[in-house]
C-alpha cells in the first residue's frame, strides 16, 4: 500500500495533463485497455489463474464497475482542481470505509478510531470549502471518488484472497474496456462533449501510455495489499498520498493549497497517521495476548 501511494500521484498527475486534450470517456478506455493489453501476456507467462466463477465472478464484475467509475470521477475531477486538494477532498475515504467495514464486513471500529475519522473528516471539509467557492459543483466530485473507491476497496478485499492478483486486474481490464467502450460509442453517436472521440497527438498518446503503466502497476499492489490487511487500516496508509501530491502539483501546475486547505489536509494527515498508531498498537496487544495463551513450547514454535 506505500508503493501505491508513491506511485498513485504519479498516475494522477499524467491524467491531469492528458485530459486537457482528450475527452475523459477515451481516457478511461485507453486506461483500461493498455491495463488489458499489459497484463494477459503476464498472466500467460506466470501461469497466473484468471477463470473467475460464481461468488467471485459476480463481486468481480461489481468491483470493475464501481472501479469504472471512481476512476472516471477522479479524471474529471482533476480536469477544475488542483492535485492536492482533488486527492485530499477525496480522503473522506478511510470514514466511508470504516462504516462500510463495520456493516458489511464486520471489522471493529474502536472509539480511537472513530474519533481520528471524523477529525479527518472535518480536515475534509475544509479543503472542501474554499474549492467550492472557487468552482461550484466539481468541487464534489472528490466526494463521489471517495464512495465508489470504498466500496471498490471493500470488493476487492472480498474477493482478494480467493484471486491472483495479475489475473484479477486482467479480467477487470478487459471488462472495464468492454463496458467502456460501447457507452463511449454511444456518446460520440449522441455528441456528448466527455464521450467525444478525438485523435490523441503523439505527446497525447506518451501521456496514455503512462498513465496505463501507472495506474496498472499501483492497482495492482493495492490489490496484493488488501489480501493481507483490513480495508480501514490500509486506507489510513494512504493519506501519504496528499504531501506527495502537493509537491507534484505545485512543480508541475503552480498549484499549492491555501492557508485553509493547508490546515484541512494537515488535520487529515495527523488523523491518518493517529489511525495508523493505534492500528500498531493494537496489532502487538492482539499478538502478545494470543502468545500468552499458548503453551511454553507452543510459544517458542510460534515465534
């Protein structure tokens, strides 16, 4: 999940720039196919097992569509704000999650953690705010990223242990691709300016191509680290995102947050990292509790 969040800003970043040229619609499905196109001939050479079937195929094919369109809110997100504030307004993530988790999986809460969302979450609004002084309605956007990703998140958690990983993000690459592009023929059928087909220049198609090998590679070790972690406590992990993005933004676009979303992202940050402490230390009580209840021999084979 840290190599996700190092390289996720990355992908981010080149979205923001293509998508000045080419509509959101044909992004995503240039997204989605070079996802395709990278991983089969993977899967062939590891061996990897991709034949999905019932309970699997079905919460697979929910988490390609949720995963659709987190991807294309996020895209058009990015299209009215800045980097850090896109990423950051979109870490209400870790409070959808954590109520999610609660009602659908069943993962403990805890007051600590409670109390550190709902502080990032009001680190949340603050970014929010100026945002939607300055653009109105996109400002939102983030907000919807936020929930469709979490239920993203928690599907694939679902699913992550009875999966490969490599062949997981194939089978979705080729179902997103599959259910992009019709609705993308219809659109440039019916004119609609974010479903337009346009022919990407040379410096586009460079920009796609990056974009593919980013946004496969971080999905992917999402992927392999929700086999191993609860969706809450991983989430936490990505409010590193927000820094590196800042920087990323500000190099790149000029943009650098405000004094108040300044003070939102830093609240979110701390809040995160608050989580991720006490997620430690829970961690350690929970094993030193289990070790007690072993015998000495048990013990010493346990360790």
């Amino acid at each position: 999940m840290l190599a996700f969040c190092l390289i996720a800003p990355f992908g981010e970043t080149l979205a923001k720039l293509v998508g000045q040229t080419v509509p959101i619609g044909q992004v995503v499905l240039v997204r989605f196919g070079l996802q395709a196109l990278f991983l089969i001939p993977l899967v062939w050479t590891l061996g990897s097992a991709w034949r999905l079937r019932g309970e699997v195929l079905r919460l697979a094919i929910l988490r390609t569509l949720f995963q659709m369109a987190g991807i294309a809110l996020m895209f058009t997100a990015l299209r009215y704000l800045p980097l850090a504030d896109c990423i950051a307004i979109c870490f209400v993530m870790p409070f959808v999650l954590l109520v999610l988790g609660k009602l659908l999986l069943g993962e403990e809460i805890g007051p600590q953690r409670l109390s550190a969302c709902l502080a990032g979450f009001g680190g949340t609004l603050l970014v929010i705010q100026p945002s939607f002084n300055d653009i109105g309605w996109p400002a939102l956007l983030p907000l919807g990223v936020a929930v469709t990703f979490s239920f993203f998140v928690l599907t694939t958690r679902k699913i992550a242990a009875r999966t490969d990983p490599v062949g997981l993000q194939a089978v979705t690459g080729v179902m997103a691709f599959a259910g992009t592009l019709p609705v993308l023929l219809l659109g440039e059928a019916a004119g609609l300016g974010p479903l337009e087909i346009v022919s990407p220049t040379r410096a586009d198609w460079m920009l796609l191509l990056g974009l593919g090998v980013v946004g496969t590679s971080a999905h992917l070790l999402m992927t392999w680290s929700l086999r191993f972690a609860p969706s809450a406590m991983l989430a936490a992990l990505q409010y590193i995102e927000i820094p590196i993005a800042a920087a990323i933004g500000w190099m790149i676009f000029g943009d650098f947050p405000n004094a108040q979303a300044t003070f939102g992202i830093v609240i979110t940050v701390t809040a995160g990292l608050y989580i991720m402490l006490v997620e430690r230390a829970k961690a350690r009580a929970a094993e030193s509790a289990r070790l007690s209840d072993l015998l000495p021999g048990e013990q010493a084979q346990a360790i």
